[in-house]
C-alpha cells in the first residue's frame, strides 16, 4: 500500500513580509530528493525500499509553502478565498488535467470492460479531489491491488486539496481570535494529528495511509516552520545550521534505506523524514543547502517534480497491463527515463504557461477552470460509458 506527490508550487517562504516570497532554491533540491525517491522506489531500485517517504517530504514542504502564503496575507489583513484557490487551481489542474485525459486515451485502448469502468471511477475521484477517499474506501472493503491502479498516485494530491479546504479559515478565525494564537492552535492541533496517526496505523492502516486526519500532521509540521520563521525572522547560524543539515539529511536517507512495505507507516515512524525535512528547511545557511540542494540539476529535478510525480507512475502500470509481467530492470529504466522526458514537456509548456500572471480576474479564471474540469469529467463518463 505504498503509493504517492506534493503539488507545492516554486513560491517559497522567505521572511521578508512580502506578498510574494523570494524563491529558495535549496527547497526545489528537497522537492528533487523527493521525487527521486518515490521513483526509485516504484520501480524497485535496491536501497530504496522506503522511497515512499518522498510523499511525506512534499507534504512538509507543502504545509511550509503554503501555510507561510496564506498567514502572511492573513496577518496583512489581505487574504482572499477567490486568489488562494485560483493560485491552487493553476498550479494543480493543468497538469493533471493534461495527464488524466492522455492515460484516459490509452485505458480506453487497453482495458476490459471491468477494468475501464474502475478506471472511470478513479479517473473522476482524481479530479474531484477525492482520490484518497477512493483508495482507501476499495483498501478497506475489497483487495486493492495498488499496483495496478494507474492513478493511485493521486490520492496525495486529495490529501493535499483536502488540506487547503480547512488551513485558511482555520488561520482566519484564530488571527481573528488572537494573532498570537495561531501558531500553539496549529501545534496542538498537528499533535493531534500525529497521535491519531499512530493509533489508526496500528488497527486501520488504509486510514491511517490514505485519509487526511492520520497525514494532516505532516503538513502542520510545515506550517509551524513557516510560523516560526515569520516571527523570527532568522536562520540558525552556520555553525549551527551545518550539524543540523547533515543530521537531518541522515534521517530523511535512514528512512529511504531502511524502512519497507512492512514498515508501520504513517505514524511515529513517519517522524524521521516529516523532522528531518523540517530541520532541513531552516538550516538555508547551510553548506548542505547551498552547495547540494541549491545546484543547478537538483533544481531542474525540483522544478518538474509535480508533472513528474504525475507521470512517473501511469506508464509503470500500463506497461504491467500490456507485458503480462512485471517490467525487467532494462524496460523500468526506460520507463523512467521517458516518464522524466514527458514531465519535462508537461513542466515547460503546460505548468508554466498557466502559472503565469494574466489579466483576467479570479473569479472568470475559475470559472475557465471549473470548465475545463467539468470537459475533464466528461471524459472519465465516457470511458464509463464506453466500458
């Protein structure tokens, strides 16, 4: 049960007090560890056993982005509903849109009748931002075979959406409450989580996985960071930072190497990358940030890890559907190299042309998305129609 993303956008926190933050790119690095274990790790590569923990860093540095975005507009007394989530809907939809509607395309072509009905279903949750429902729901009550799930991928991004539903009316009726109140509210409530997390992951692991309540901690971490930074204003000094960096890295690799398939997962052990990426985070100043995470390929891999997450997996299932086997080592790599070619495109004339500022208001760009969204949708009945 070991599927993942984060769909966190290149607006990184920088404590500055600016609308717009200024770019980190020691955090693209992050989001390239990220990706490459999750990768690494769905096509089997020793070593990587724990890959799956890729999906924990995003939602750290998710919750850091995000949360530092939306308490700086709500300290300012500038937030809006209608910018936050067009902000969401450009950085989200267009890829996914542009991924769902390809992999439709060859369900078609290639699934039964069954199979492309299922498809239907998950192709439609994916949208809706329910995925993880999805998963979790057919986890507890039938024998998911995830590993045959073309989109299962996704059920990260419903973790996420769900996430951003409750974060900015939670922080506007705190700020409203008392500023200072924000930052122990979410610590409470993000200790919560985890103690949930670790109850659910003993005697229901697919809720513990899949639903938000066990994984809401993870990006809570992120916001505290973020919470943190705002008030202080500072970095640890490097000499400081530098042991700091280098343990936290050691964490976030221990998890990769060490932890598997019968790893209790989320819960407690879900702390050594959730603190490590953390700790990673605030130790910019770095040796480790500066001179690794910040180089220019291990931005490039940051930069394109959204469109990557997304496409890295459909292949891998669909190649299983059309061998009848599982793909040799030879075939993965392949299937790598060209999933990394067509995140690449996705990045370069899909995400970045839509991320881009326009002069329409929000209100009509929403309005274009929920369109496009329900043409989306439109297609996944047609494959249930067609099925």
């Amino acid at each position: 049960m070991r599927a993942s993303f984060g769909s966190a956008s290149r607006e990184i926190l920088a404590s500055d007090g600016e609308s717009r933050p200024r770019y980190r790119p020691d955090v693209d690095g992050l989001r390239a560890i990220a990706i490459l274990a999750v990768v690494l790790y769905h096509v089997h590569v020793p070593g990587f056993g724990g890959g799956f923990v890729g999906v924990d860093i995003f939602f750290v540095i998710s919750g850091f982005l995000i949360g530092g975005i939306v308490f700086r507009d709500v300290d300012a007394g500038r937030y809006s509903f209608a910018t936050f989530y067009t902000r969401r809907a450009k950085r989200i939809l267009p890829a996914l849109l542009g991924m769902t509607f390809v992999v439709s395309l060859l369900a078609i072509a290639m699934f039964d009748s069954d199979r492309l009905r299922a498809f239907a279903r998950s192709d439609a949750a994916a949208l809706l931002g329910s995925s993880n429902l999805l998963y979790w729901a057919q986890a507890h009550y039938v024998d998911l075979d995830w590993q045959l799930e073309p989109l299962v991928m996704t059920w990260s991004l419903g973790v996420e959406e769900q996430f951003y539903l409750f974060l900015p009316p939670t922080m506007l009726l705190l700020h409203r409450f008392s500023p200072r109140a924000v930052a122990p509210a979410i610590a409470v409530l993000t200790v919560l989580s985890l103690a949930l997390s670790v109850q659910l992951v003993k005697g229901q692991p697919s809720a513990a996985f899949y639903l938000l309540p066990g994984r809401a901690w993870e990006l809570g971490v992120g916001v505290l960071v973020a919470l943190w930074q705002e008030r202080r204003r500072s970095l640890p000094a490097r000499t400081l930072a530098e042991p700091i960096s280098l343990v936290a890295l050691a964490a976030i690799v221990s998890a990769i190497a060490l932890f598997d398939d019968d790893t209790k997962f989320p819960g407690a052990a879900a702390l050594l990358p959730v603190v490590g990426t953390a700790a990673l985070i605030v130790t910019a100043p770095s040796w480790l940030n500066r001179s690794i995470l910040a180089t220019r390929p291990m931005r490039f891999i940051g930069l394109v890890s959204y469109s990557w997450y997304l496409w890295h997996w459909p292949p891998i299932v669909l190649a299983r559907h059309a061998l009848g086997r599982e793909p040799r080592p030879v075939e993965y790599a392949l299937l790598v190299l060209g999933s990394f070619a067509v995140a690449c495109a996705s990045w370069r004339f899909i995400e970045t042309p839509f991320r881009r500022r326009t002069t329409l208001p929000n209100v009509e760009l929403l309005k274009r998305y929920g369109i496009a969204l329900l043409a989306s949708l439109g297609v996944a009945g047609a494959c249930f129609a067609v099925a």
